[in-house]
C-alpha cells in the first residue's frame, strides 16, 4: 500500500503498488475531521490506530481512523507559526513527535 496526500483535494489517498486507487478520505472545512484551508494535509503519518495529520492555517495535530473518522486532537491550540506546518511520526501511535521548522524543535505529545 502507498498512502499519499492530495492536498488540492484535502484527502489522504490509499493506492496499490501498480499505481491503483484503493481508497480516499478526507473533505475540506473546519470541522476536527475536516482539513482546512489549501494545502492540507500538510504532512501525515500511519499509525496503529489510523493517522496522525498535521495542518498547516490552524496548525493543528490529530488523530483519524484507517477510515478518516476523527478521533481526538494530539495539538489543536498551540502557538505555533500558522503558516508553517509541524512534520508529524509515531510508532506507536502514543508518543507523537512533531518537528517545528519554524523554531527548530521537536515537540513531544504523549496520548492517555
């Protein structure tokens, strides 16, 4: 499988190795499951539960299921550069890091 954000579309999209489209998700708006403004999702990554996104305009972190249904903000108010999004990795969808080009830190979210 080959996950791919078509951000001109605010989607993640599930393709085959031989280039088919499996499967899509994801709508623009505001909404916690939606992704806002262009451009996003700005930077994604898998997890056991799903995906954690990362957004650029709200600069917000959240978790969806392997089906794109919203499951809970990691980050939703923050400080950050609103322009800039985070880069976002987990391995096990608990510990979520999300690099700050902005500031040049690493940010350490941990989920209960």
């Amino acid at each position: 499988m080959v996950f791919a954000a078509n951000t001109g579309y605010r989607r993640i999209e599930r393709w085959t190795a031989d280039g088919k489209k499996i499967s899509q998700f994801g709508e623009p708006g505001t909404a916690p499951g939606a992704f806002c403004g262009c451009c996003n999702p700005a930077h994604f990554a898998v997890i056991p539960l799903g995906f954690v996104t990362a957004e650029k305009g709200i600069n917000r972190i959240k978790i969806l299921g392997p089906d794109g249904a919203f499951i809970e903000f990691v980050s939703s108010k923050n400080s950050f550069t609103p322009s800039v999004p985070l880069d976002v990795a987990s391995n096990d969808g608990i510990t979520i890091y999300a690099a700050n080009p902005a500031d040049s830190k690493l940010y350490v979210f941990k989920r209960k």
